[in-house]
C-alpha cells in the first residue's frame, strides 16, 4: 500500500488517497476515475511529499522491573540509575 497527497487544480482541495501501488495510481489517473470528492473534477494530480523516515536510534527507556533490597535500590541510584518503589507491595518484598 501507498498513500499519495492529491491535489485537485480545480477547487485546491488537498487530500490523501490510498492505492496497492504507485502503477495502480497510474492506471486509474489513465482511465480518469481519479477524481476530486468535493468538486467532481478530474483534474487530480500528485503533489510533492516527504517520505516519511524512521529512525533506527535506539532509546533504552524500556524500564527493568523485579526485586531490589535497599541496598541495591541505594547503589543504583548512586550509579546515576532512576529506581522508584511500587507503594502497593509490601517493603519487604520489595
């Protein structure tokens, strides 16, 4: 699937269309049955679009649960490491 950003020369209606394809765009603009939902007209056309990226930068955000006695919990966060507490369980099995 490819979303296209179509404009009509018509009204300046911008709009995002859908198509399996970028070939199965360029049939139905071919056999004229793109066509704008506001003013009828079938003077559709592309516009320029940016692709849209993904970045492959990793973020370590994710949190680590389990089991930390104070001690743990104190070096952790002496190493710069944010701990909280679970304040619904109990302290000692914290």
């Amino acid at each position: 699937m490819i979303k296209y950003k179509l404009l009509c020369n018509e009204c300046e209606l911008k709009f995002d269309s859908w198509f399996s394809s970028s070939s199965e765009y360029e049939k139905l603009k071919k056999k004229k049955l793109l066509i704008c939902h506001n003013c009828n007209s079938e003077k559709v056309e592309k516009t320029l679009m940016a692709p849209q990226l993904i970045s492959r930068k990793v973020k370590n955000e994710k949190g680590i649960y389990g089991k930390a006695s104070q001690k743990d919990i104190k070096e952790l966060k002496e190493e710069g490491i944010d701990t909280q507490l679970i304040p619904w369980v109990d302290e000692k099995e914290n």
